[in-house]
C-alpha cells in the first residue's frame, strides 16, 4: 500500500513539475574555467536522477561484493551442518544395528562437524559395547573438552557405563563429581540410589529418598524396594531404634507392604509382639502375601491368636492362596487337624505345590490315616523332583 502511494505521489509530482516546465523551461549553466555547459532544467533533472540512481546502484553492488564471504561461510557451515547430521543419523542406525565398528568410525567422522558432542557420546557408546574401554574413555575426554557444559553429560554416561560393567566406585566417583558441579539430575540420582545399595550404604541411601520421591515417574516399587533395603541395612548394624529409623523414611513409603515386611523382620527376634501388630496393621490395610507369610511364621505368637487373624483375613480378602497355606499351617500347628485338611486341600486342588503336599501329608499322619499320609508324602517328593511348568500350574 505504501509503494502503491509513492507511485501515485511520484506521477502527480512528475505531472506538475512537466506542467510548470512547458511555461518556463529554465535552463542550468555549469562553468569551469572557461568551460560553459547549459542544460535546461529537465535535462539537468534527467541526469541527476540518473546519476543518484547509479550511486544508488554502486553502492548495493559494493555492500554484495563485501557480504560475498559472510554468504559463502554461511553456505558452507550450512552443508557442513548437513554432513555431519547425516553422518550422524548413519552412526546412530548403525548402533541400533549393531554394526559397533561402522557406528565408532562414522561418528567420529561425524564429531568434526557441529554435532560433536553427540557423536562423542554415541561413539562411546559403540566403543563401550565392542569392549574398548581405553577409547570409550577417550571419547568422553574429547567430549568434555568441546564444551564446559557438557560435563554433566558426560559424567551421567560415564557413570552409566561403569554401573553396567559393576564398576560401583568408579560410578561413583562420577556421580560425586556431578553432584558437586551442582544442579539438579534425577536421572543421576536414580543411578546414585543403585549405586549405594550394591556397596551397602544404607545410611546415604536412607538420606537420598526425599530427593527420589520428589521425582515424577518414579515408580513406586523401586522406591518401595530401596526403602526396605534402607531400613533393613541400617537397623542391621545396631543401636537405633526401629521407629525412630522408619520416621526418616518419606512418609509415603513407611506404610508400603515391603517396608513394613523389612520393619516386622528386623525386629520379630527381639520384639515378636510389635511385629505382629506391625504386620497386622498393614495386611488389614492391603493385603501382601509377603506379610500374610510373615506374621503367620511368628510362633511366639499363640496359635490360636494368629489362626482367629488369618481367618478374619481369609473373611476379609478371600481365599488367596497365601492365606489358605498360612491358615493350614497355623492350623496344623494349633492342632486343628480338621481346619488344617481344609485349607490346605483347597489349595492342593487348585495350586498344588510340594509344601502344601506335604503339610496335607503330615496332617493325615497325625490324624492316623497312614496309608494317606505315605501317598500324599510320595506326591510332594514326585513334584519337588518334576516341578510343574507354568502350562501345567498356572496358579
């Protein structure tokens, strides 16, 4: 709209300028000397758009001849750039296919251009897969000094490296390093949770879980398991008390059925009674076959107080198959010959194992039934020799 505007504002002034000239041509004289050249004043207008024009022109001619080497440089950074993508997209095929050797040469190739740090890190990783550790290494040296920022990165792999050949101090090692660089990693933080369970340190690990439950997607029986492996490494060593260690927890993970089994193990030995209701409290609150098994295993407890628990369980939840074998146990215990067939027959039937087999044969051998007892002992022996495949039991 505006170059429309122009137009029409350069014809109307073209017109009025033509208008006033055809009344009084006017002329211009330029003398040197005694030189004397005339023009009248059109022609002279003439030449002087002529010659701003030319300027005009000289001068965008001047400023694309000085841009040539800047146009050029970007021409080739941009084909470099294309290179070294396709360079890399053919080394990363390469490592899904399998081919190390062609994934190491065609990143390397691919780290003079502007994706090095990405192809150093890939190269490592085929250089780590074909079991050359010594250029693996390298790799992440070259990596870390392209570019300061990249020494997260660097350490987070080679801390995964060193977790998956059981290089434990070596990993971490790494994952110190990056802890002091500061900043926050959750990947790192996971890796460092591995890390302290395979050199058994629970103390750290038991310190580094508010960081690991603050993190979105972690998955709850991983926190679970490294909060038991917590709780149990340290009351292991002694001289703290079990709840004072389970309220260091996070308090979404010290009702988790795996905790409250770590807890209740720890201290059945010396507090039977408080394990119990541990245990009680956490089955009546969701039902864990690991706990079901636990509290009916604690004998310190009277028979018959455990087997009026596990029924009102078996009320509760059904007839699960922990149930119905912690139930015949007890039974058996208690003497309850009777109660004792019934549960674990109704397990033999639907889930037959060689415990259970058994059990029902030490309850026909108490209630007289030897010839009972003798085939039902033969069937647990036959079953612990030719266990069921998962077709045959799918129970």
């Amino acid at each position: 709209m505006r170059v429309l505007i122009a137009i029409v504002l350069a014809a109307l002034a073209a017109v009025v300028v033509g208008v006033l000239l055809s009344y009084e041509p006017g002329y211009v004289m330029i003398a040197y000397g005694t030189l004397r050249i005339e023009f009248t004043l059109f022609v002279f207008l003439l030449i002087y758009l002529g010659l701003l024009l030319l300027g005009a022109l000289t001068l965008w001619l001047i400023g694309r001849m000085a841009g040539t080497p800047r146009r050029w440089r970007a021409h080739w950074n941009v084909r470099a750039e294309r290179r070294a993508a396709q360079r890399y997209t053919q080394g990363v095929v390469a490592l899904a296919q399998g081919k190390m050797q062609v994934a190491e040469r065609v990143l390397e190739q691919a780290a003079q251009g502007p994706l090095a740090l990405p192809s150093l890190l890939a190269a490592a990783h085929a250089a780590d897969q074909a079991g050359a550790r010594e250029r693996r290494d390298a790799y992440l040296q070259r990596a870390a000094d392209t570019d300061p920022q990249a020494t997260p990165a660097v350490l987070i792999t080679q801390a995964r490296f060193d977790l998956e050949h059981g290089d434990y101090e070596r990993a971490l090692a790494s994952l110190q390093a990056l802890r002091r660089a500061g900043g926050r990693h959750p990947g790192a933080e996971r890796d460092l949770a591995r890390v302290y369970c395979a050199l058994h340190e629970p103390d750290k690990l038991l310190r580094l879980l508010p960081s690991l439950v603050s993190q979105t997607g972690m998955d709850p029986a991983l926190l679970e398991q490294w909060a038991a492996i917590a709780l149990t490494g340290v009351l292991a060593r002694g001289g703290d008390k079990p709840m004072a260690v389970l309220k260091r927890l996070p308090s979404g993970l010290r009702d988790a059925p795996g905790v409250v089994h770590a807890l209740a193990t720890a201290i059945v030995a010396n507090d039977p009674q408080t394990a119990a209701s541990v245990l009680e409290r956490s089955v009546k609150r969701v039902y864990d076959a690991s706990n079901v098994a636990a509290y009916a295993a604690i004998i310190a407890i009277p028979a018959q107080d455990r087997l009026h628990t596990l029924e009102a369980w078996l009320a509760r939840y059904g007839e699960k198959d922990a149930l119905l074998k912690a139930a015949g146990k007890v039974a058996l215990e208690a003497d309850f010959w009777g109660r004792a067939r019934g549960y674990l027959g109704k397990l033999q039937t639907r889930a037959p194992d060689p415990e259970t087999a058994l059990l029902l044969g030490r309850v026909a051998e108490q209630e007289g039934r030897d010839a009972d007892a003798c085939k039902t002992y033969r069937d647990g022996l036959q079953r612990a020799a030719n266990p069921p495949t998962l077709d045959e039991n799918p129970h």
